[in-house]
C-alpha cells in the first residue's frame, strides 16, 4: 500500500492517489473466523497475520513490548497481545469473548471474527461462524503427535464450521517448529483431517503447515519446509473464490424493514434484499396478504438503481398501493415460494444459562419478524466430538441438537442450506430477554393436506377466553390447527395479515379479544371471504359446514 | 417527493457481481440503522462532530432517504470543544435539516471541572460520561447511535452492534447478549438501554476512503495549517481561548492538523502538511501511528478505555 513521498508535485501525488483509491476501491471484503483451543497458538496466529502485513501501529507495538505480560518467552515479543483485549483475558491468559479484528493488504480487506475454542464456549465460535465465509481451523501439530490423533476440540470445532455452513475451511497446522518441521506428521494429520471433512461434506478445504511463532507460512513462505510447496495462510486468505454465494441466484425474498413515508407522495419499502436479485418491473407478492403487483423503482439517496442483490439495503416503490409492513416478505410472483408453516425443524446452538426445556415458549426473530416458539421436541442431540446423535430431554448451554417447533404465527423461510439469511433464526428468553440460541431450519414440518382445504376464518369470542381455549381444543381433535391471536406482539392493526398468514400456514384464527373496532371487523369479514364468525354458537354452525 | 435519478455510467457499478468494500459497509450499516429505528421506541443519535460522525450522519440520511433522519442527533459539549468544531455542527446539522439536542453538564463546569483540576479521568466521567447518561435519562431514549469502530481500541474489539447497556447504563463485557448472522436482539426491560454501532466494522481508513468517495464536509481542524501551538509533554497542543500557558512556553506557528477530535487540552495535534483528503488517505497509509495515541483519555493506565466503557462512556 505504499504511495509516493511528500517530495513529489501535487499532479503526480493525485495521480497516483488515484491509482490507489480505484485499487482500493475495487477489493472484496473477505470475513474469516479463528478456532481454536486455547493452547493452539492462536492469539499469536492472528497477531502474526497483523504484524507481517504491516497492520500493527507503532505505538501499540511499543505498548505490547512494555507490558507486564509475556507468554512468549524472554527477547521475543508477545504478538498474543495484540488481539487479547480485556483486562479478565489478560490476567487469566485466555481469550473470552468473541473480538473483531482488521487489516487489509492490496488484494482483499479481512474481517476476523477471533473466536475461543475453550471447552464451553461452543456459542462465541458458532457466533463468530454465522457471518464468516472462511473458517481457520488451528490444529497444534505436536498435540497431535503426542495424542497419535487429531484431538477433540480439532472435531468439534470443524463440525461447527460445516453446521454454520461457512463456505471456506482452511486448517493450519500450527507450531511446525516444534516437531522439526516433519513433513511425515504433516502428511499424517492431513490424511486424517481429510476424512473428518468428507464425512462432515464440506465443500472446499486447504491444509497448510505454518509456525505462528517463528512466521513460517503465515505471510512469508516459510524457507525450513521445502518440502511444502501450497500457498502461505495469507496467499490463500487473499485468493480463495469468494463466488457470488448462491444468495443472488436464488428466488427473491425481500423481508420488510420498515415503511417509508415521508409525505402523502411517496410510499416506500425499505428493507435489505436477503436472497435472489430485485428489479424494476419485476412482478411481486407481498407475503401474507398474497397481492400482487410490480416493483415500480428501487430508490436509493444516490439515485434509482436497475438491480438490486443481497447485501444491499434498498427502499422498493410498489406500483400498486398494497398492504405490507415490518415482519412481512416480499417475493417474485414467477420464482420458487418460500416455505410458510408454524412448524420446522431446525439445528439449535444452545446458549443459555438456563437449559432449553420442552413444552417451553421462546421469543423468536426470524429476518425482520418475531414470533413466539414452543418447544415440541428435542428430536436429537450432537456429540460435537464424535458427531454422533444422542438421546436428550433437555439442552444445557454449548449443546447442539435437532429441535421442532411451532410458532403462534408462521414465519416464511427457506432451509439453511439454501440461504443463510433466510433459514436462520435467534431465539430469545421471553423473561431475561437474553439471546438464548440460534438456529438453522432443516425443513419445514409438513402441513400440506389441510393447508389445501383450509377456508380463512376468524373466530371471535369477544372477551370468553375460556371459550376459545375450548373451541381451539375441539378443534384439535379434529385434527384442524388453530391458534389464539390474543398476544401482546399483535396489535389489532396486525389481525388481517395474521389471519391470512396464519391461513396461508393452515390455521385457524381465534380471538377472545375484549373489542375490536368495526373497521377491523370489516377488514376481517372482507380478508376471509366472510368467514368472520362471531360466538360459539356460530362456530359451531361453522364447523359443521366445514365437515 | 422528487427522487433522484441514476446517471447512467453508474449501471455498471450497480450491476457489479460483488460490492465493494465500502459498498458492503455500507449496506450493513443501513440494515442496523433501520432495524434499530423500526425495533426501538426513542432513539437518538450521538453526534461528536468528528470524522466518524459524519460518516454516521451521511449513512442516517441514506438509510432513510427520501424521508428525513428519523431521531435527533445529541451532542455532548463539555465546554471544552474547539471553537471551529461548534460552528461546523450548527452550521452543517441546519444545513441537513437535523433536530439538534445539545446537552451539557452545567452543575460540574460551574463548579470548574478541568483536565488540569480533576485530572484527565474524573474530568471525562462528569462532563462526558455523567452528561451522556443524564442526556439518555431525561430525554428518555433507549437506544442510542454512536460512532465507535471496533478497529480504535483493544477492549472495543470485542463490542457488539448492539451494545446492552443496565439500568444505570453500564456495560459489562462477561455479560453480552452473542449476536448472530444479522439478527439484533432490542429486547429491554425498563430503564435499560442499547448503544448501537453501525460503523463497528469500518476502519479509520474506510472512514476515509469514504468521506473522499461522498465529498462529506468536515471539520477543518482535520486539514493542515498553519496554526499557533505549544509542544507539551510530548504531543503538540493547540493555543486557543481558554488554553492556559505553563510557565516558560511559547506558541509558536506549526503547520499542524488533527487526527482525532476531542476536548481542546486533551486531544493533540499532529505535525502535517495534509491539506486534502487525498493528502490525508496518503499520510495515513504511510503514517504508523495510531489516530487515538493523541488522545490523553486511552492512556492514563494500562485498561483505561475498558474501565470507562464499563461506567458508560462510548
């Protein structure tokens, strides 16, 4: 990144400005994830990275080398320092929490998410990994030559890594000083790492033999292994394919941010385009309402655009005034739908200091919506050592299972597999209000037979909450969903799109609401084809007709 | 509602496979100031009239665009503010149409609170740390915008986008809420609070390439000039009103520009001949030094910024 000294005159400065900012304007952003465990080397891994590529600042290196701690050994600088951050890390020598670093060389600007790989701390890797598109598994070669194996956590951390389906994985097999740069060992643990990651299915894997310490194949080749001949760490952080991930192929899904109306002119939709591509003249369907109409324009503060693809947040005006707000999705008339249902299976991290329990009631957020979700079954738990299923009634905090739920409203996803930011989900203590786990749909539970014969209905039994509970008891037995929508996360404006969402998903709408206005009333009579029922004695007429 | 529309030379760029780095931030940072103003009741925006500020603001402008910026912008003056910083806020925050809170912690200037009197630590905790959490209290906002990068300091690093903040507005780095994908947790419990980062993954230089690539104005104290100045304690401080000469010193004109902009005593000047942006991109890219080691705050003891994140400062 050198540019010219100060000596030269102002038109060739600003011409090789220039040349420097097109160039730098030009680099991807690559996001990389560490893991490792804390005696793998790597803190002093990622402060090599930072100190070969020049990223360190002079004065923060002076501080490193006047500090009171030192792992490194006396004469040699601690590069741990640079990244272990807070005053409890520094005392205890192990890195607590994930940290966000930067550097950027003339090819690409890196993000690493700098993840623990201590014992309990499975939840800052699978946070550090939600974003990544490269993982950095360190594996300590002479760990390996004295357990003769590939140790625990070396498993666990790249079954993670394939879990949170982080496109990239890359091993470096750290302190190759230690055990005389063997080439023999090397190819031992290669040999063994490549069939935990064809049996994990990951799709791109590099191994590379690097010295953190001594900076052999970090960023310069190293001289003491010939016998390797691969890129260093940094060539291939600078060269692997970022593709286009799939995101932009897709089928459009659009979840609303917020609505933007500035005046009685302009009415706008604004929100990050999540998967597929977005354009004018594009016809949409707003979900759950089911209207259709066609983007109109895609409106930004440095003018309209032709396109739009995910990560970009773009505002969309509509050509036809339709419903839609916060929670609900936008998507291509013409393109695959996404999944609809209040129920699905999904991987769960668990991250709780409470377990995750069954029958129990989270908070969950999904793109722009929140829902409530119960717990129906734990299907499986992982042993993240050896991958293998286990049996589990309950999750404690770092467990990692197959989950099912179901939703008081449906949400509208894809799998993980087929889009990270459509199929993944928090989920949240509805009492604490702390982020208790993540999760990564598997499918949605199928409803399909009844969704077909479902008629919309909205069953009103103004201020009998005993008797909605037993209609909607009835009506489970009949084997026909129905959820009561008497939540505090749904304001009677939200009632038509709820009902029509809940109908899209298969179910049923009851309320016990004390009053609803007649506009709502109205609206309702009008989303459901007259389908508003109001008391049981008209419920039950309705049933009958519907058997 | 009139809406610009593209030139057409930019189709190519919009058509682009990949975005670009700054293209990617900023996408990522519109998505946080929207989802924070569509899931919080009262938010705010810190607005410290520095480089980074303006970025924010510029970002504000294009999340919401063609609406106007959805909350008020906060300034915390401690009275201490270079007398150039307080012309560009007003002058630039009623150009842009911003509503405009200042708020200042007048019982402790009254009384004299000083870097010199209370030293550096104390002076911040009343007239900044005290002031913001008065201003977030009255003004009853429970999410507030501020313009910290992760990349500035070692106990930042590991802030979140959301930062939960208690009922007294302290942080408390063992207890994070962990943020996944771009899934933001706003749920709070009354009289809690969440500082909200939208520049958490930008660099200084992104910041930047930036201000260059969008023409943002500026403070000029950024730009090299000529200005009188005393070299104290090792770094350059500038002379004016209210700056009160050790005995023995004499100003004398330096061409100097800031690096970082904070309390006149505390923050130091740089010896520059940067007087453009490019100039500046260029010093900064040759220059390895970094931009807070001019601020007296981050270095009163080893931990110091981490201490004063945990009392509810930024």
């Amino acid at each position: 990144m050198s540019t010219q000294g100060l000596g030269l005159n102002d038109s060739v400065r600003e011409t090789a400005f220039r040349a420097f900012l097109d160039a730098h304007l030009d680099q991807e952003m690559l996001r990389f994830t560490t893991a490792g465990s804390v005696d793998d080397g790597k803190s002093t891994l990622i402060g090599r990275l930072l100190h070969d590529t020049k990223s360190v600042y002079e004065d923060q290196l002076a501080s490193i080398r006047a500090s009171r701690v030192n792992r490194a050994g006396a004469g040699v600088v601690d590069l741990s320092l640079l990244t272990d951050g807070l005053k409890a890390e520094r005392e205890q020598g192990i890195t607590i929490d994930v940290a966000y670093r930067y550097f950027s060389t003339s090819k690409r600007k890196f993000i690493i998410a700098d993840t623990p790989g201590h014992e309990q701390y499975t939840r800052n890797m699978a946070t550090g990994a939600s974003t990544a598109d490269v993982a950095i598994v360190l594996i300590d070669a002479n760990a390996f030559a004295k357990a003769d194996g590939l140790l625990p956590q070396s498993r666990r951390h790249t079954y993670i890594a394939s879990l949170l389906r982080i496109p990239h994985v890359v091993a470096a097999v750290n302190k190759m000083d230690l055990v005389g740069y063997s080439e023999e060992l090397f190819q031992r643990i290669r040999e063994e790492y490549g069939k935990l990651t064809t049996q994990l299915g990951l799709p791109s894997v590099e191994i590379i033999p690097v010295s953190a310490l001594a900076g052999d194949n970090v960023v310069e080749p190293s001289t003491a292994m010939p016998w390797y001949t691969g890129p260093t760490l940094l060539e291939y952080l600078e060269t692997v394919p970022l593709e286009l991930v799939e995101a932009k192929h897709g089928p459009l899904r659009f979840p609303v941010q917020l609505v933007v109306r500035p005046d009685a002119t302009f009415r706008g939709f604004a929100g990050r385009v999540e998967r597929g591509e977005v354009k004018p003249g594009l016809r949409v369907k707003a979900l759950p309402s089911g209207r259709t109409t066609r983007v109109k324009s895609i409106v930004t503060y440095d003018g309209e655009l032709k396109s739009a693809s995910f990560p970009q947040s773009v505002t969309l005006e509509l050509e036809d005034e339709i419903d839609l707000s916060r929670g609900e999705m936008l998507v291509a008339e013409d393109q695959a739908s996404p999944l609809i249902s209040t129920q699905f299976r999904a991987m769960v991290v668990w991250m709780g200091e409470d377990p995750l329990v069954v029958g129990k009631t989270y908070l969950a957020k999904h793109t722009t919506r929140t829902v409530r979700a119960t717990v129906r079954t734990i299907r499986y738990r992982v042993d993240v050592n050896t991958t293998e299923h286990r049996d589990a009634a309950k999750l404690a905090m770092n467990d990692i299972a197959e989950v099912e739920f179901e939703t008081s409203l449906p949400l509208f996803f894809d799998t993980y597999a087929e889009s990270r930011g459509a199929g993944s989900l928090i989920l949240i203590d509805a009492v604490t209000n702390a982020t208790v786990g993540a999760a990564m749909i598997n499918a949605s539970i199928d409803d399909s037979e009844s969704a077909i014969e479902h008629k919309p209905a909205f069953l009103f039994f103004q201020g009998d909450e005993a008797a909605a509970i037993s209609f909607r008891e009835e009506l489970h037995h009949l084997g026909q969903r129905a959820v009561i929508v008497d939540d505090s996360l749904i304001p009677e404006s939200a009632l038509v799109a709820v009902t029509r969402a809940l109908q899209l998903a298969g179910v049923t709408a009851i309320s016990a609401r004390a009053a609803l206005s007649s506009e709502t009333v109205a609206a309702l009579q009008s989303s459901t084809e007259d389908h508003f029922v109001q008391g049981l004695e008209a419920a039950r007429t309705w049933l009958e007709a519907k058997r | 509602m009139p809406i610009k529309t593209a030139p057409e030379e930019n189709v190519s760029e919009v058509l682009r496979e990949r975005l670009n780095h700054l293209q990617a931030l900023e996408a990522e940072s519109l998505y946080i100031l929207r989802e924070a103003v569509a899931e919080f009741a009262k938010p705010v925006m810190l607005y410290s009239i520095g480089k980074d500020s303006s970025v924010m603001l510029r970002l504000a402008q294009k999340a919401f665009y063609p609406g106007k910026i959805p909350f008020p912008l906060l300034h915390i003056d401690t009275s201490y503010k270079f007398p150039e910083m307080i012309s560009f806020r007003d002058t630039y925050t009623k150009e842009i149409g911003a509503d405009l809170i200042v708020h200042r912690n007048e019982a402790a200037i009254a009384d004299g609170a000083s870097p010199w009197k209370l030293g550096t630590q104390n002076c911040c905790g009343a007239l900044k740390t005290r002031s913001l959490l008065d201003a977030l209290e009255e003004g009853g906002f429970d999410a507030a915008f501020g313009g910290a990068r992760r990349d500035e300091e070692k106990s930042r690093a590991k802030e979140r986008v959301y930062s939960f903040r208690d009922g007294a507005g302290q942080w408390d780095p063992k207890n994070q809420r962990p943020e996944l994908w771009s899934l933001y947790n706003s749920r709070l419990r009354k009289g809690e609070s969440i500082r909200v980062f939208p520049l958490s993954n930008w660099t200084e230089l992104d910041i930047w390439l930036y201000l260059y690539s969008e023409q943002i104005p500026i403070v000029p104290l950024y730009f090299a000039e000529e200005r009188l100045a005393v070299v104290r304690g090792g770094s350059i401080t500038l002379i004016h009103d209210g700056v009160r000469l050790l005995p023995g010193e004499k100003p004398e004109l330096m061409k100097v520009r800031m690096r970082s902009l904070g309390c006149l005593p505390c923050t130091g000047a740089i010896r520059s001949d940067a007087d453009t942006l490019p100039k500046i991109i260029e010093e900064l890219i040759t220059f390895r030094r970094s931009e807070r080691e001019n601020r007296a705050i981050d270095h009163d003891e080893e931990g110091s910024m981490e201490l004063k994140k945990r009392e509810g400062y930024f």
